[in-house]
C-alpha cells in the first residue's frame, strides 16, 4: 500500500487550475510511484472525466494504439479518430490519435483529462515511415490543446532533453521520496508490544519510530522499496499453520532480515531490480560494455572516467561514451567527475546477483550490512549491553536456512 502525498497532488492539481492550464510531467525512477498517483488522479477526477492510458503496454502500432485508446475510452469517439479506426497507416492513424487527444470531450462537454503513464514509449514509432519525430509531434500537439494531461516517464535525462527547448506549458515535477510519515502510515500500528506490557509504554514508541526510521532510510524513500520491506515484515510476523497464535509468540521487526530475504534469488526486490537492470540495459546501447561498466561502480563508486577507463580496459573516449549512455537511462550519475549508481539498491543487487552462481545466506547478510550500516538511524537511547554468549548484531542466526539477519 502506498499512502497518497498530498502535497504532490495538490501541485497536480494546482497545474490543471491555472490559467493557461499546465501540463505535470512526473519523472522518478522505478518504483518511485508515477502509476500510482496517477491512478489515484483518475479517481479523484472521476472515471468519466479521465482516461488513464499505459502507453508502455499499448504502444505496439499506430493503428492498434489508436484502436485501443479509443476503444477503452469514457469519452465520445468523432471525427478523424472514427473515421480511421486504426486502418488508414501509420501516420494517418497517428494524426488521428493526436486529434483525439486534443479534442476529446467528456459526454457533459467539458475538457478531457488524459494520464498517459511512460509517455517516452511512443518514440517505437520513429520506425515507421514518416514519424520520424513522433515525441516532439505529440509534446506540440498536446500543449496547443484545451484538454488536460498528465504524462510521466522513469527516464529522467531523456525527458527533460526532450522538453528542455518545449512550450513553457509544461512542468516537470520530480517525484519526491517519501517522508517518515508517509512510511509511518504506511506501517500502521505495530504490534511490537510484549505480553503485559502498556501499550503506552514509552519503550514500545520509541522501538516503533526507530523501526519507522529504520524502514525509510532502507528504502530510500522510494515507495515500491518501502511497500516490500513493510510486506515482508508483516509475513515475517505471521504464525505458520499449526503454530501458536500471535498472542503467544515474540513478535519480529527486523528490518535487515526482510531486507536479505527480500533480495534473496527469489525475493520481490530481486526480481523488481533485475527487471529494472535489463530494462534500462535493453533501452541504451553498448549492452555488455554497459553491464561490466556497472560491475565497476558495484565494486567501488565514485570512480573517474580515468580509474573507470583503466579498470575496463578501454580508452578514455570510448568510456566516455560508455557512460553517457549510462547516464542516459539513468543508471548512474556523475557528481564532481565522479560516477556512482543512480539507485543504491541496484548496486546492491548488481553485487549480488552479477555473478557466475547465486549469492549464499552469508552473501546476503554481508550485502545488506554493507548497504545499512551508514542509512541506519542512531539509536537515542543507550542500547544494552550484549551478554557474552550472544552473537554479535548483523550475525546471521546459525540454525536459520530463511537467509533472516538478526538484530541485537
């Protein structure tokens, strides 16, 4: 579950309100929660008013894009868009579409909404005979019109080089991350209250708000990161069948071992970050060059393009390019002539799963408490004393095969 940001809304809406109206491009990386809010916008809009449009599923053809858009559509199909009806070619089916969007209205006649989610997927059609300059046809189009949009993209470089030069009617909006509070509402009550105990008790909130801290510096603020750590802790605090009830077992809120079961080969952050990888990889050029540039920066970060160069084995010019393309998916990011990972939770998976086999229990716990150990929050009270036959914190637990890390 992702909790609204009201704030961002607001700025969304705002953009529709103003005089003339504004078109929000919301830009943020994989699982940063453009879906989402536009979901959202189309509910609070209304399903009669907005069409939410996943131009990444759809973008196949002209024709079946015009086909499937005014298929699906709440609002009356006329003109140039039912004259064609996805069987005229590419171009002219393209046109059409284009007139849609600017036209459509609602069945009370008032202007359209459209959300076009991956709104950067119609450059596919820059294959076809004469759209050779699709995206800027649709970015012309779509601000000479009356109608409302909000589009987004996951590639940020590409975005704003395209709008860079654009009418001013768009606004690029960054998606931001979430803040303590929304990963607090996200959590919801946590039921980390021994037996007996008040629920008052000063020690419970103050564990609560440290594991709230925990969370949001572990995802980063990024809601898909948040939302899988927040599931898995809720799994990990579930009886098993045949198992005592809740009531009679110690609860558990580790985040670190959500965090090593949820990259395990298997787990949903796994599979999320190596969707991420391909696709950005399979968008930019230069695959394996690109691949191993990435295992670098997995080994060590903020390199130059000189140490990175020498490490590869390539000239500097040809690094250089290398980078770009990096840079142009936004898979790493260069700060001062230094480059790093974009995202720092794809460098951890890059580290473990970039390799000839897959990463074992004791490679996961070394992983994960190298990615937390500088985002974790200081602790405001003195922590006990271990007692000398305990394991040391971040110690994977010896008769554990679930790939858990425990917390002292």
């Amino acid at each position: 579950m992702i909790t609204p940001r009201m704030t961002l809304a607001r700025r969304v809406t705002a953009a529709f309100d103003a005089s003339p109206s504004r078109i929000p491009v919301l830009v943020g990386g994989s699982g940063s929660g453009r879906t989402t809010l536009l979901q959202q916008l189309r509910e609070r809009i209304g399903r009669t008013s907005a069409q939410y449009i996943d131009v990444e599923r759809v973008a196949t053809t002209p024709e079946r894009l015009l086909s499937a858009v005014t298929g699906a559509s709440p609002f009356p199909v006329v003109g140039a868009a039912q004259e064609k009806d996805g069987k005229a070619g590419a171009r002219p089916s393209f046109e059409a579409l284009l007139q849609f969007f600017g036209t459509a209205r609602t069945a009370a006649s008032e202007p359209a909404t459209f959300l076009l989610d991956e709104f950067l997927e119609l450059r596919t059609f820059e294959s076809f005979p004469g759209l050779r300059k699709v995206l800027h046809d649709v970015v012309d189009a779509l601000a000479a019109s009356g109608n409302r949009f909000v589009l987004t993209s996951r590639y940020v470089a590409r975005a704003l080089r395209l709008l860079r030069d654009r009418p001013a009617r768009f606004e690029v909006i960054q998606m931001p991350p979430l803040s303590a509070e929304d990963v607090a509402d996200m959590l919801g009550p946590v039921p980390n209250v021994p037996n007996g105990a008040n629920e008052g008790d000063s020690h419970d909130v103050h564990e609560t708000e440290y594991l709230v801290r925990t969370v949001h510096a572990l995802s980063a603020g990024r809601p898909l990161y948040a939302g899988a750590l927040i599931a898995e802790l809720a799994s990990m605090r579930e009886p098993h069948n045949g198992a005592p009830s809740p009531a009679a077992i110690p609860v558990i809120n580790d985040p670190l071992g959500a965090l090593a079961s949820l990259l395990a080969p298997n787990g949903v952050l796994a599979r999320q970050c190596g969707f991420c990888y391909e696709l950005r990889l399979h968008r930019a050029r230069g695959y394996g060059a690109l691949k191993a540039l990435l295992e670098i920066l997995a080994e060590e970060e903020d390199l130059t393009l000189t140490e990175i160069s020498h490490r590869l084995q390539r000239t500097p010019g040809s690094t250089k390019d290398y980078l770009s393309w990096l840079e142009d998916v936004d898979l790493v990011t260069s700060r001062q002539k230094r480059y790093s990972f974009t995202d720092p939770m794809l460098r951890v998976w890059v580290r473990l799963h970039c390799r000839p086999s897959l990463p074992t229990e004791d490679d996961l716990a070394r992983e994960v408490h190298r990615y937390a150990l500088p985002r974790l929050p200081q602790a405001e009270r003195p922590l006990p004393k271990p007692e000398p036959d305990k394991e040391p914190a971040f110690a994977m637990a010896g008769s554990s095969t679930s790939g858990i890390i425990e917390i002292d």
